[in-house]
C-alpha cells in the first residue's frame, strides 16, 4: 500500500510502527523477547521513564524524518488489540508496582523523611509519657527533685521491685505512703515504656545523623545534622531545598507564624529550625533577624554545594561563617532606639 505524507511512530510494549498521515503502515517491527512478567516490566518501566525502546530507535534510523509519539497507538483505531496478554500485562503491572517500591527505597529524601517523622512522633509520644511518669512518681517520693532528678526517675522505677527501692536509688527518703501491688505494676510499665522509647527515640537520631551527614554534609556541619535533616524534609527534599531563595529557607517551620502573617501580622524573621541553633537562640533578640537571614544565605550555600557535588565545606569555612556571626552581635550591642 502506498504511504506519503509525514510519517509518525507510534508504539506500545508489544509492536512499533511507522505509518504516514492516513494511517497506512510504512513498516513495523513487533518485539520478538521473552514474554514474561519481569521483561515485560522492563519494557513498561522505559516507556514510563520516555525512554525510547530498542524496536523504536531502529525505526528511527530508518526513517529520520519521522515523528516520534509515544501516544499514537491509543488514538490510532487500527491498532491491534492484545486481548490475549491480558493476563501477562496485569502480572507485569503488578512487577512494575514491587520494583518502584524497591527503587524508592533508594531515595535519599524519603528515607530521611520517614526517619525525620518517626522521631518527631517518638519525641511527642516520649514527652507526654515522660512528664506522666514523672508526675507519677513525684505523688509518692515526694523529695525527689523532679527536675534535677528528672532522667534517672524512670529507670529507677522500672528496675526496681519497690517504691522503696525506687527511692534509694534516687537518694531520698522512701514515701509515707505505699502504691498498691497493682498500681506500682502499672507505674513500673509505664516507666519500662518510657526508658524504651527513650531507647528508640536516641536510635532514630542517630540514624538521621549518619544519614544527613551523608545525604548533606555541608548543611550537617553548618547547622548540625538534625536541624539539616529537618530542612530537607520541609523542603520535600534536597533539590529543593537547593532551588529555594534564601528568605524561604530562613522562614520554614514557621507555619503558624506565616499563617499569623497571611492575616496581617508582621512577618516572622526566622522558623522553628533555625531559631533552635544557639547563633540565633542565644542571641540578644534585637539581632536574631539579622543572624537567621545570614544564616539562611550560608545554609542556602551549603545545600546547593552538597546537591551539584561541590567541595564538601570543613571546619574553616563553618568557623569563619561563625566568626562572622559573632561580628553581627559585636556591630549592634544594643537594642535600636524606639522611634
């Protein structure tokens, strides 16, 4: 059959075809490789990536002029059905699905955002049961000092036999008054569940740590490896985060600070993250804005050094980014006149 007009090709996993604009076939070439789920998932995983498969490549080199549209075969009403797949095509789906899982596992983001969760829920679901134990406790060894004493309370309780015992491990006079069986049971789980997820909770950082360290070493020696982390994750990951100004930088983890703001409160001058290291926290208050946006500027140098693989920054550059924080303090020792 004569062909003329532009010439397109359209495929699927199954075939490749060349046809010109009445739908007349110039050639084809169908896939002759073994048909089982996992090669076929293969094939199904280049076409999700628009990578070119190896029957289309060779009918581009034989016809150069031709319009490659990896859609043309669903619009096309000439083209073969594949009924009779229906069965491999679903269990090459279903491969495709396991090896995106298990290519996800490899993504740096991800795996720091689970980790960066997991120890935000540890931490808040730590603290509640940790005050409560503490409470606990302080009804019954009540010269216990609940806030110097505070780390070695629940291990006491939970590797004691007695409240008693409980007591002379802190160094205190034992209780006047004595928990039922049942209830020092119960305060004795309660606190082997807070040493525990204590446990956890230390476990989870020390993952983050090793992990951002790797994944950004230079924002991790800028502003430590767990504030980095938190950044990636807000950020939704490190190319993001390296493609933000420097002001968004400086304001994540500001939620309720920007919401405030979108209903005409004055902006924030710096978020959770960056509020929490010691340069800004520490600081007199009249120069936290000042050191947050200088801070931002260098953080936002780092995770781009560390995204498109630049020199890893060291000890010099952190100590002179330092230095020049503490110029900042030294340049405004005093609070601005009111106006």
């Amino acid at each position: 059959m004569p062909v003329g007009g532009a010439m397109k090709i359209h495929f699927d996993w199954r075939l490749s075809r060349v046809v010109d604009d009445q739908g007349n076939i110039a050639d084809e070439i169908v896939w002759d490789g073994p048909m089982s789920p996992f090669g076929l998932a293969k094939r199904l995983l280049k076409i999700q990536q628009g990578r070119k498969l190896p029957e289309v490549i060779t009918l581009a080199e034989r016809f150069p002029d031709a319009e490659i549209n990896p859609l043309g075969s669903l619009s096309d009403p000439n083209w073969p059905k594949a009924e009779e797949s229906d069965e491999l095509f679903q269990r090459a789906t279903l491969t495709l699905a396991k090896m995106g899982v298990a290519e996800s596992s490899g993504d740096m983001d991800r795996r720091l955002d689970m980790l960066v969760s997991a120890t935000l829920e540890a931490r808040s679901s730590w603290t509640t049961s940790e005050s409560r134990c503490i409470e606990w406790a302080g009804f019954f060894i009540t010269e216990a000092d609940l806030d110097s004493q505070r780390g070695e309370i629940p291990s006491a309780i939970s590797s004691s036999q007695s409240i008693v015992e409980a007591s002379e491990k802190l160094g205190v006079n034992p209780p006047k008054h004595l928990p039922s069986d049942s209830e020092w049971s119960s305060m004795v789980s309660h606190a082997l569940a807070v040493t525990s997820s204590s446990d956890i909770l230390e476990q989870l950082e020390v993952s983050i740590r090793e992990m951002a360290t790797l994944h950004v070493p230079s924002l991790s020696a800028l502003l430590g490896p767990i504030s980095a982390a938190k950044l990636v994750s807000l950020a939704r990951g490190r190319e993001r985060l390296a493609r933000m100004p420097s002001g968004s930088l400086q304001v994540l983890g500001a939620h309720a600070a920007m919401s405030a703001h979108r209903r005409g409160a004055p902006p924030p001058k710096h978020g959770s993250v960056l509020f929490s290291m010691p340069q800004v926290s520490r600081s007199p208050r009249w120069v936290r804005g000042k050191i947050a946006r200088y801070l931002a500027g260098k953080a936002s140098i780092a995770v781009r050094v560390d995204h498109f693989d630049g020199e890893t920054w060291g000890k010099s550059q952190i100590d002179e980014i330092n230095g020049e924080i503490e110029a900042i303090k030294a340049k405004f020792p005093k609070p601005p006149k009111r106006k």
